[in-house]
C-alpha cells in the first residue's frame, strides 16, 4: 500500500479529480498549502526593483492505493497537471504501513 | 430661487448615501473575484471616487453642467467651480450641493466598468483611462441628459441616470472588455467568487444608498422623492424575486442570484423613479431580473470574459429601463405620459437617447482603451497577473 502525494496548480485541481474519477480514483484528501520549487516562487519586476513572491498557492492530494496501481495513478496525475512551465508541482510515494477504517475498526488492505 | 433648508438638508444626506454606493460596488467585485485580487478589486472603486472627485471639480462639472455647446457638450463657465456657490441657483438648494450630488454619479459610474478590467489591469494605465473615460464619455452623456444637450432637448426622459450611469458604464464595460481580453485560464477552469458574504453586503450598500441616487434625483424632499423612494424598493425587490426564481428553474435557489437580481431591478427603475407608478415598478423590476440572467447566461455562452457583469446587469438593465420609462410613464407622476397612454412620440425620445448612449458609449470607450492599450499597456504580464493583482500592483494582500 502507498501513499501518493501531488502537489499541484490550485488552477488545475478540477482536471485531475476528472482525470482520476474517470480511472476508477475516488478517495482523496485535499488541502490548499502554499510552496515553492527551485526558482524559488516567481520574480516581478516593479518600477525596476525586483520582487519576490517566493511562497504560492498550490494544492496538495493525497490517496492510499495499492502497489501495482501506483503507475498508473501517477501518470493520470500528471498528465492532468502539467501546464509545461514552471511551477507545475511535484508527486511523492510514501509507503504506508497500515489503513484503518473508523466507523468499523477494520484493516484496509 | 430661494433656498430650502429641508431640500438642502435632504440632497446633503442622499449625496453621502450616494458616495457610500461606490465602495459598495467595490465590495459587490470584491466578493466575486479570487481571493488574489481582492483588494485590487475594492482599490479601483475608491480610485473611481478619488480620480472622479478631482477631475469633476477641475472640469468635469463645467463639461457637463456648463453654458451648451451645440447640444454636446458644456462650456468651460465653471472651471475648477468658479461662480459655484452656496446661494440657490435654479433649484432651491446651493448651486455647491447640487455639484456633489452629480459628483458621485459620475464617480459610480467609473467604478461600475471596473468589472470588464477585474483581475488584470495596469494600476497606471486604468488611472489614464479613467481620467479620459470620466471626461470623454461620461461628462458628454452627462451634459446630453441633464445639463442641457440635445437629448434633453428632444424630449428623452432620464430620472437618476439609467442613460447616463448604467448604459455608458454598461457598455463601455463590454467594449473594455473586448479590448483588454479574456483572464488566463477563463473558460478552462473554475473562477469561483470567493467570498459571496462580501458580495451580499456591497449589495445592501447599493440597495441602501439607491434611496439617496433615486428619490435624491426629485432635488427636493417632496411626493415626488417619495414616489422614487418607494418604486425603487418595489422593482428591486421584484428584479431579486425574479432572478431567484429564473435560477431556481435550472438547479438551486441561488443568493448571490437573488441579489444580482436586486441590483438589475434597482438599475430599470433609475430612468423611470420620477416618471412611473407602483404597480409599473413591479413589471419593470421583474422583467429586469429575469432579462438581466439571461443576458448574463448569454455572456458567458458567448466565452465573453466581460468579468463581473457590468454589461449584463447595468448596460442590459439601464437599456431595459430606459424603453420602460417610455412605456409605463404616467401623467400622473412626472406629468409625462408613455406609450400605454397612447404617447408615441415620448418612446420614440426614448429609444433615440438610449440608443444613441450606446453606440456613443460602446465606440468611444474603445476607442480610448486601444489608444491606453497601444501606448501603456491595459494588462499586467502573465506573472503578474497569475500571482494576482494585490501582490503584484499593491505589495498587499487581503488574507493573511
């Protein structure tokens, strides 16, 4: 079982959850965070001075899936997400040691 | 005439009611647009006030309310406000009120348009723009209407300014729009409003302050202010119902409808509040509502990123009102009748005023927008704007 973590463009959360629905992905956790990658945020140029906005809002999902799917999820994600500049975000696999159901006290498996 | 202090004290209260209209429309966008370009958003109204409160006492009363010039325009008499004072001029309160009391329409009508600029525009290059659009378009429309020009003439009737407030800012919003172009990513993803509390409560700022721009507009604290004060209430309530129930029909009632739906009933009924009675400001209201959703629908079918609805609402809804005031006037009232009088010739004034603002607003805007645009730029760059308006053109930001 693994933990897949995408941080993503706040701009393209609809895609996604389209594009993991369609695979079959339902469950996920999503939250806004803020972040930044290594042009560390994006520089405006005002009256030539140089500004930093180096924190900027993505969105993070996060699903429990099994091994053997884990390819697949990452690539759907992906492809949904990518925009092709900077700031596109990033995927993280985690594994995950045990999933426990609340309402019943049941292991997932 | 001679001074009337009840009149005098009336105007100054509905002059202030009138200003508070114009952060109101700030809040009404702030609330609609993402949660990046919120103060941006409520900025370009207090701007709209500011830049209009100079402009109008330097030129833009005289180009207005000045000696007519071949019915277009006023002379340059009342420069930066000479021979404006507190005596009574023609009306029974001083000649300095009734300037403020025309001030801040001409300043919520350039905060109206910011609606066609949301979430993109050049801080700068809107200060230009507005500056040449309050004087090149307003003040024109202005001076058509109320201050002695060639549709004041004719005979075509304008009780608060459905023509010169909604239709000017309406349909300039729609030529602005066309010229600065769609927001990155509209039509691709979701631009959700992101505060619909806010938008409500700029609602019952304009709701609030419509009394002083509606029943003020009488000039007197008379039955004529009242008649104005109670149609207005009663064809904004009428235009919430309807836009309430029109969303209903295609999912959920919805709130934010209700109150779009408010704001188009209290645009219809600005030309006609002196003109019209009750049981007319309940059609005028309704047919405003359920008029103004479907031209929003048509506007966003169309891809058109006019953003906030300006055009849809007041240029819609200030066209609407400005035909209904040729239809439902009654004698009675304002002592003109409309076509369900059997007046003919009053509409026929009234499709001639309205259509010509429209075509003069819709060209001249455009025309003025090219030239900011060709020389200083409309928009942010792409970062800038992807970033969002409050960081990017104020260093600030709304929530922490």
């Amino acid at each position: 079982m693994m933990k897949v973590e995408a941080i993503i463009r706040p701009e393209r959360l609809d895609q996604v959850k389209k594009a993991l629905e369609e695979k079959g992905f339902v469950g996920m956790t999503v939250g806004e965070v803020t972040g930044r990658g290594e042009q560390k945020g994006i520089k405006l140029q005002f009256r030539g001075r140089t500004m930093d906005v180096d924190l900027l809002p993505k969105i993070r999902i996060e699903l429990i899936v099994k091994d053997e799917v884990v390819d697949t999820l990452i690539e759907t994600i992906s492809e949904a997400a990518r925009t092709g500049r900077p700031g596109d975000g990033r995927i993280f696999v985690i594994p995950v040691a045990r999933s426990v159901r609340v309402r019943t006290g049941e292991e997932v498996k | 005439m001679v001074l009337d202090s009840g009149d005098t004290a009336f105007i100054l209260v509905a002059t202030a009611m009138v200003m508070l209209m114009i952060p109101g429309v700030g809040l009404f966008y702030g609330g609609l647009v993402r949660k990046k370009d919120v103060v941006s958003m409520i900025g370009l109204s207090f701007l709209a006030l500011a830049l209009v409160s100079v402009q109008w006492v330097l030129v833009g009363y005289s180009l207005s309310f000045g000696t007519d010039i071949a019915g277009f325009i006023g002379g340059l008499d009342f420069l930066g406000l000479r021979g404006v004072g507190m005596g009574a001029g023609d009306a029974t309160i001083p000649g300095l009120l009734f300037m403020a009391f025309q001030l801040v329409f001409a300043g919520i009508t350039l905060a109206i348009i910011t609606s066609a600029v949301a979430e993109r525009v050049k801080i700068g290059s809107f200060i230009v723009f507005g500056l040449l659009w309050t004087t090149l378009v307003y003040d024109p429309l202005a001076h058509w209407a109320w201050g002695g020009g060639w549709a004041g003439q004719l005979g075509a009737l304008d009780f608060a300014g459905g023509t010169v407030v909604h239709i000017s800012s309406g349909f300039g919003a729609l030529a602005l729009a066309l010229v600065i172009g769609k927001r990155i990513g509209f039509g691709e993803h979701d631009m959700e409003p992101h505060n619909i509390p806010m938008t409500m409560l700029g609602a019952a700022l304009l709701w609030f302050g419509w009394f002083g721009f509606n029943a003020g507009s009488a000039l007197a604290a008379n039955g004529l202010a009242a008649n104005a004060f109670v149609v207005t209430n009663t064809s904004a309530a009428a235009g919430a119902l309807a836009w309430l129930f029109a969303s209903w029909v295609k999912g959920k009632p919805s709130a934010l409808g209700m109150v779009s739906g408010g704001i188009a009933g209290l645009v219809a009924i600005t030309p006609a509040a002196g003109f019209v009675d009750t049981m007319s400001a309940l059609v005028i209201g309704a047919v405003a509502g359920v008029l103004c959703y479907k031209a929003l629908l048509f506007r966003v079918g169309k891809g058109l990123d006019e953003s906030l609805d300006a055009w849809a609402v007041h240029g819609v809804g200030g066209l609407w009102g400005a035909l209904a005031t040729g239809i439902f006037a009654v004698e009675a009232v304002g002592g003109y009748s409309g076509l369900l009088q059997g007046n003919v010739d009053q509409f026929v004034a009234q499709v001639i005023g309205a259509v010509a603002a429209v075509v003069y607003a819709f060209v001249v805007t455009y025309a003025l927008a090219k030239i900011v645009d060709s020389t200083m730029g409309l928009r942010v760059t792409e970062d800038e704007e992807y970033v969002g308006l409050d960081i990017s053109q104020h260093g600030e930001k709304a929530y922490a």
